[in-house]
C-alpha cells in the first residue's frame, strides 16, 4: 500500500514522490467515475463533470 512506503516520514524532511499510477488510485480527481467518491459526494447519479465540480467546490473551500 501506498501509504505503507511514506509511514514515519517527516513531512518537514522528506519529500513524497509519487507515479502516475500511485496518484490514480489516491487522487480523487483522477477516480471522478468512482461510486465511492460519489457517494461520499452525495453524487449516486452524477456525471464526471458534476464530481469533477463538487471536489473543486470542496477543495476551494477547504
């Protein structure tokens, strides 16, 4: 698991590097079709552009 390889790093210290394939799996805007994203969302029948905007909402908001 992804977050196996950076436990007990130092955020401060030490730089997380990532693939493509790791951010495909832990980045929400690369999973927008994903049924779990959605119903985090509240989004059950939502387009990939309707997620896509509900998690920018989210992130500008933050």
């Amino acid at each position: 698991q992804w977050l196996d390889r950076i436990a007990g790093n130092d955020p401060g210290q030490t730089q997380v590097v990532t693939t493509i394939g790791d951010e495909r799996s832990i980045n929400a805007f690369f999973r927008l079709g994903s049924e779990e994203i959605r119903q985090n969302l509240a989004l059950d029948q939502a387009t990939d552009e309707m997620t896509f905007l509900a998690l920018r909402k989210r992130r500008n908001d933050w």
